[in-house]
C-alpha cells in the first residue's frame, strides 16, 4: 500500500495574485476605470476602518475628481510591463502552477461595450503564454474585484440583472479567447465577502437602494445566477474546462460549546456555505429560503433563474487566513485561542485549515484547492542586503503540514496558492508594505522605491518544498 500522507504527483504548487493589485497600468492598452482603480490608501487607519464596504454615488464622484488621494492599485507593481521577468523568477522556485486574475475593464473597458478590446485580450494571451513556456498550469479568476465601474454606476453593479447578461458575455469572450490555453477557471472570487468588501465585490452605490442588505441579497443571487449561465456556456464552448467557486472560509467555532452557541454557529456557517451549496448542488438551500423570510427580505427568484443554477462547478476552492468564534451575542471574532503572529493583529490556526479541508470534502466529495493562504508582515532589508523572513517559512510550513495531515485524511486537495508569492499591494487598505511574498518588491506604502525584486529566504525555502513534494518542510 502507498504512503497515503503524501501529496500526489501531479500536485499543483503554485502562488495566487490579483490583476487589480499587481498590473498597474490603469490607462494603458485600451484599460477603462474598474472598482480597484478608486480603492484609496488606508494603510494609515485602524484595520477595522480599512475596508471599502460601501460608497454612495457622491463617494464615488468625490474619488473619481480627487486630486489629493493616493490610489496604489493604478499602479500595483506594474506587472503590466514586468511580466516576463516575474514570471520567470516565479517559475525559478518550481511553481508548475499560478493564479491570476483578468481585469474585466482591461477586456470590456465599460462593461456594455459592443466588443472587446483586443489589446487587452492580446494582453492577456501573452501573461498566459509566458505562464506555459515555463511549465506554469493557468489558474485564472475572471471576476477578482474589476468590475468595470461604469457597470456600477450605470447599472448599479450586480442589482441589475443586466450585469447577468454583461457577465457572461465577458465570460464567453474569455471561454472562447482562451479554450486551448486554460483549463481551471475561478468564476468570482470570494463570493462570500460581500459584507467587507461591499462595494468592491457587488458594485452598488449605497443611496440607489431603499435596503442596501436585501439588495446586497438580491445583487449575490443575480451573481449565482450568472456564474450558472457562464458553467452552462463554458461546457459547450469546451467540456475539458474545469469550473470552481470560491469563497473565503469564514465559518466559525461555537466559543461557547452550549446547545444555544452550537446552533448559531450552525445557522451562522449556512450563510457562508450557501454560494458553495448553490455551485455544486444547483439549487437554493431550503435554509436560505428561511433567513429571507425572517429577515423581510423580498428576493426575485425566477423559474428561469431555478434552471440556470443547476449547471455546477467541477472544485470547490477557498481562501484560507484563519479561524473565528461565536461569542454568547452571536457576534464573531478572531479566535481568541489562537495567538495573533503579525502587526495587523491576525492570527494563525494551521489546524483549523485542515478542518475546513475536511469540512469541505465530507459536504461536496469535490476535488480541493487552496486558492489563498499567508500572512503579511512588515519587513526591511538587512544589514547584509537579504531578507530573512524566518517567520513567513515558519507560518506556512505548519500550514502545509497540517493541508499534508488532510491529504491523510483522504481528501482530495489538488492545489495549493500561497497568496502574493512576490509583493503586491493590500486588497483592504491598499498599502504596500503588508508583504505576503516570496519576492520582495522595492516600493514603499507611497510608491516610492526603485521597484526591484528580490528573492527572500522564503524562495529558497518554498524551492524546495515543491522540489521535494511537500516532503522537505525543513
């Protein structure tokens, strides 16, 4: 009998980034304005006012006319012009694997545009290109917070059905684009996340709604929809294509262990498995059905709608940053059982990602992967001129360990992204130096810097994890 706690041979090791916050290039090659391009810097806040939740027309108008704002992600790392070279050092640690997004602005620069815009397709084609000279496997999201803002503003984001319609054709526009270059597509990323990160993700200014939540409810169900229609489309266009949705894991534990506290956490963790309950078993949970109705919420659902939501995904993926609790009030928290490991106050629970992974598969008995996973930290370079980041090795080699003690386990996990592989600007506070990666980028919060990369001792280390297999964590 083989050794059952070994990952498979064609496991894919790769790392996982954002179009919105590597690319830069916000004008360039044909590009119109997406959410991203109006995220500000926060990196100055308390974090728990670092998120952009929501923004009302007036917001809206008042960032597009600023010219006292600093907007870090009009200029990322700038990959855009870079993107040979950083694929090369990220295929220099072994990677046989990367996830990436595609700006739905660089493609469809309004988002209601009668065609597509071919330098940004011709953009695209290269990165993808480039990702399989090296023996890179295209792992590509195709909505990653870059909606096209004029879809928001005009539209108001996923409220409207017509972004059901804008969606799809942006996703066929891919599908056909791509067929024989990608084979595993993300349909959205973190679908759950609508609460922070509101206007990013749904795209509804705050004052065109009379009840921003039930409308929040109502732009996800229009998204569930469209991700049914684009699998439905995709299957056609190529059946060799692999589907998943994505959340980020935000289940929590009951902190108190009481019949009470455990099934709040149950109802609790039902709202955050419901776009992965609809994905793979194609159709609305009878629970969701409950809570709209307890909570007043009028949902449009049509027969049409019921239809299309039966096309399901092939994997199920998740981000994965950590665990939270239930308290007495039913409010969760980070877990207090788990101690916080760097300045942003986040904390690490390596065994808690092997429980997810568990939860995961005895739900779905889908194939897994870990489409994020880190921890950012603060950091300068030493005396020597190196970076000896000791304490990202440290986090993710007990991460691994306990995704190895899953595989174990039996689930199927076939992938695994460490989170901003090389440096690339925050999604919540758009700061720079919050660092995720194996690669160290030479720009400050404010952009200043000469822009080199540089390899940290992580790259050595994460060289020869996926050499070995996951068998050296040393």
């Amino acid at each position: 009998m083989s050794n059952r706690k070994q990952f498979p041979k064609d496991f894919m090791w790769g790392g996982a980034t954002a179009a919105n916050q590597w690319e830069g290039a916000y004008k360039t090659g044909g590009k119109g304005l997406c959410v991203a391009d109006i995220n500000e810097f926060k990196g100055n806040l308390p974090p728990e006012e670092r998120c952009n939740t929501e923004l009302s027309t007036t917001e809206v108008e008042e960032l597009l006319n600023s010219s006292d704002k600093y907007f870090p992600k009009r200029y990322g790392i700038d990959f855009y012009h870079n993107y040979k070279e950083d694929i090369a050092m990220l295929a220099g640690m072994g990677m046989n694997t990367l996830r990436t997004s595609i700006n739905w602005a660089r493609i469809f620069p309004n988002g209601d545009d009668e065609t597509p815009n071919e330098e940004g397709l011709q953009f695209y084609e290269r990165v993808i290109d480039e990702m399989l000279k090296h023996g890179m496997e295209p792992l590509i999201t195709i909505s990653h917070y870059e909606m096209p803002l004029n879809i928001c503003m005009k539209y108001n984001g996923w409220y409207s059905r017509k972004t059901i319609e804008l969606f799809v054709r942006y996703c066929k526009t891919l599908f056909e684009r791509f067929s024989g270059k990608v084979k595993y597509w993300i349909l959205v990323n973190q679908i759950n996340l609508f609460d922070v990160e509101s206007f990013n993700h749904l795209g509804i200014p705050s004052d065109r709604v009379d009840n921003l939540m039930e409308a929040k409810y109502q732009a996800l169900h229009h998204e569930l929809v469209a991700c049914g229609q684009a699998i439905a489309a995709a299957r056609e266009i190529n059946p060799d294509f692999k589907l998943g949705v994505m959340p980020c894991y935000g289940n929590v534990y009951s902190e108190l262990g009481s019949s009470e506290n455990e099934m709040a956490a149950l109802k609790y963790n039902q709202l955050q498995f419901y776009y992965t309950d609809v994905e793979t078993r194609g159709k609305i949970p009878g629970y969701m059905y409950r809570f709209y109705e307890e909570n007043n919420y009028h949902i449009e659902i049509t027969e049409q709608d019921i239809e299309d939501l039966k096309h399901t995904v092939d994997f199920v993926s998740f981000s994965y940053y950590g665990s939270s609790t239930l308290d007495e009030h039913g409010t969760r928290t980070r877990n207090k059982f788990c101690k916080a490991v760097n300045e942003w106050g986040w904390t690490s629970d390596p065994i808690g990602l092997r429980y997810a992974l568990n939860e995961y598969y005895d739900r779905y008995q889908l194939p897994i992967i870990i489409a994020e996973n880190g921890m950012g930290f603060y950091e300068k370079i030493s005396d020597d001129g190196k970076i000896h980041d000791d304490y990202r090795i440290a986090c993710l080699k007990e991460y691994i360990e306990q995704l190895k003690e899953a595989v174990y386990d039996g689930v199927e996990v076939i992938g695994y992204y460490p989170w901003g592989p090389i440096d690339i600007v925050s999604c919540s506070s758009s700061e720079m130096e919050k660092r995720y990666g194996f690669i160290y980028v030479d720009y400050d919060n404010h952009h200043n810097g000469t822009g080199k990369r540089m390899p940290k001792d992580s790259y050595e280390w994460y060289k020869r994890v996926i050499a070995s297999n996951g068998e050296d964590l040393g």
